[in-house]
C-alpha cells in the first residue's frame, strides 16, 4: 500500500451510472438533505391530530387526495382529513398519518379510533441525511447503495480515481497456448486465464501479451515497452533463484526493487519493482502461488494505486478438520467454506495444499489464512478466510 500509494494514480469525473465499484476521490457532503420535506411513510390518512378524541371514535370528512408528486394547497377545515399515499409530502396544517388498514371509511369520511400518536407515519425532512452532512468518504468503493445515495441527493457525477492500466505476461519455454498441441516438456499457460480473471473481477479490463521465452534480452525489451504505457505490469514466473529466473536481475539493473521474497506459503518468491513508468508485479510460476500472491497482496496493490482507504471485509470461519502447520511461514490454505445447521461457517481445508495443484484451488472458495510459527490447528477452531 506505501509503494502504491506514492504512486497514486490522478482522478476524473464519472457519471454516476458509470462509476460502480470506482474509488470515489473526493468527499461528498450533502447538497440537500434526505428526505428533503416532510412524508407520508404509509398510504393513509393525513390529519390534525387535536381532531382526534381521547377516548372512542372520530369521525372525519376526506377533503381531498395528496400523491406522491406536487405538493397541493389545501384549506383544511376542523374536522377534515387528506387521503395520501406512500412518499407524498405532508399536507399544510396536517401533522399525524394514520393507515389506510387502522381506519373504517364510509360516507365520504373515515373513522378513526382513539390511541394514534402525534407524528405517527410521517417521515421527518433530514431525519436520514442533513444538508452538509459528510455521507461519501474519498478512499471508499462505490458500491451500487453508494451510488444510489449519491442520486437521491441528486449527484450526477462523481471525482474517482483513475483505474490502472495493467499488463500481463506469462513466461517460459514451456508455456503452449490452449487448443493447441503439447510437446513433450510443454504444459498448457492457465496462469495467464488465471490472472485476467481476477483482474476482471476487480472491475479492471487487463491486456494480455504474448507469452515470454525464456531470453534475458527479449524480456528486457519487451518489458520496457509495457513499462513505457501501463500502470502496472503483472508477470508469472521468473522471479525465484533459478537459471531461467532473469526478472530479478532485469529489475535490479534496468529499474528498482522494492522487496523480493516473502515469508509466506505458496508465493515466497514473490517481487515489487519498478521499471520506467510502471510498478512491477513478479509473481511466481505456480498457479496456485498466482492465485494466492494476488488475492493477498495484488489486490492491495491496485487498491492502494487508487487510493483505496477501505479494508476488504473479513471473514471467519471454523476448521472443519485439524490441520498441523508444521512451518513458521505465513501460509494460505485452499478450503472449502459451508454453513451447517448450526448457522456457523466452516471451511473444510483442502488437503492437496502444493502449489502446483491447480485443481485443489478449483474446487476451493476461499483461502484459509495461518500465521506466522508452527501451530496444530484443532477441529473447530477459528481461522481467517479470504473468499475468491
């Protein structure tokens, strides 16, 4: 969040009906307030409440009809009463609603019993938001309730941050695209599928490079390119301590490192860099180190490169068998979360937990989330998870 942070990305005015899951950049105080005049709750009957008599029945004359819309002009007499409907404002000199349901209408009149409160079913003008009132934060995603409560208070548009451009790239002579056939040493690229996905879901709209071969200078280049035109570069593979892993030395020569390796299970190799204009995202080659590295630390990075302030929400949940953690890393899990009958959410850990078992995080949900040290985790005991 700190490196992206200083990087923040600038912001620009959105129309509201384009502006879901954006980061609002500015904060928004109220420009009236809601409800922005006296209302109606319910469909009933709008009245002077020192009509109504203490003890038994009263009975009024309906003068007239108040919908939602307009406001009308009525010169209510003692005695009188105002037919209204759900959102319509209050009547002039009317200060009680009672219910359609709770009155008797009959002869041009209604019939009220006694033991309607003062002000019953009238909702008050700013009793949700005050004229001034701070109601949107910068650093929140608008979510659709966000929005639809910038236009109840008539907002058209709103300043949010600028979404990064991201470019993605798989590496490694091994990488053969789907569809096509497989020489022998060769594996099919899921990771890059893997990542555009998860970009996708994060309300960005990724572009996808050619795969890279395993060639120092052909990396370089092409990787200065995408350094020259996008926000962030996302690699997969290349960044651990092997023969064919030249991201690391690229960066250290080329550009800037801001850390390498992680103390966490899958993903340690994990690096941040910088080249030219661009972070640099090395995440390592396993599809589950992929998945985990982002969902942890990718989505932070976006988010802190708009300005994000929100946590993600956190879930808990109870082992639904034990687990021994037998190393000090952080470690992510795949599991499986369900609710029992009890109400209580479980998530049942998956026990392929290698890095390259692709089809374990398939039928995963969630990552379960250890900390740091050795720990033998009981049946039912409470743990983090991460929904995906």
């Amino acid at each position: 969040q700190q490196v992206a942070g200083e990087r923040r990305l600038p912001s620009e005015r959105l129309s509201i009906r384009r502006a879901d899951g954006r980061v609002l950049a500015q904060d928004l105080p109220a420009p009236i307030a809601l409800p922005a005049f006296d209302n109606s709750r319910m469909d009933g009957f709008a009245l002077r409440h020192a009509d109504l008599a203490l003890v038994g029945e009263t009975r009024l004359a309906i003068a007239g009809e108040q919908f939602a819309g307009p406001a009308l002009e009525f010169a209510l007499q003692p005695g009188q009463c105002v037919r209204i409907t759900t959102g319509a404002p209050i009547p002039l000199g009317t200060d009680t609603v009672v219910i359609k349901e709770n009155v008797l209408e009959q002869d041009g009149g209604i019939v009220v019993a006694a033991g309607v409160a003062m002000g019953a079913d009238i909702r008050r003008a700013g009793e949700d938001v005050q004229v001034g009132d701070l109601v949107l934060q910068a650093g929140q995603r608008l979510t659709a309730p966000r929005i639809s409560l910038a236009a109840a208070l008539g907002v058209a548009d709103l300043e949010v941050a600028v979404r990064p451009t991201v470019a993605v790239f798989t590496t490694g002579d091994e990488l053969q695209e789907p569809g096509m056939s497989l020489a022998p040493g060769q594996v099919y690229n899921s990771n890059r599928e893997l990542l555009m996905g998860l970009l996708r879901a994060e309300g960005l709209e990724p572009v996808a490079w050619p795969t890279l071969p395993d060639d120092p200078a052909r990396i370089a280049s092409v990787l200065r390119d995408a350094a020259a035109a996008f926000d962030l570069i996302l690699t997969c593979g290349g960044v651990s301590a092997g023969e064919k892993d030249h991201l690391p030395a690229l960066l250290a020569d080329q550009g800037s490192i801001h850390f390498w390796k992680v103390q966490m299970k899958p993903g340690m190799p994990l690096l941040l860099g910088t080249l030219d204009r661009a972070l640099v995202l090395g995440l390592p080659g396993n599809p589950v180190s992929v998945l985990a590295t982002f969902l942890t630390l990718g989505r932070e990075l976006l988010g802190g490169l708009q300005g994000a302030k929100e946590a993600r929400p956190s879930r808990y949940a109870r082992l639904a068998a034990p687990w021994r953690k037998s190393h000090a890393r952080l470690e992510f899990l795949r599991g499986r979360l369900q609710h029992g009958d009890d109400a209580v959410l479980r998530v049942i850990p998956n026990l392929a937990d290698a890095s390259h078992r692709l089809r374990a995080a398939a039928e995963s949900d969630a990552l379960i989330l250890l900390p740091e040290g050795e720990h033998d985790y009981a049946l039912d005991e409470l743990v983090q998870v991460i929904g995906y």
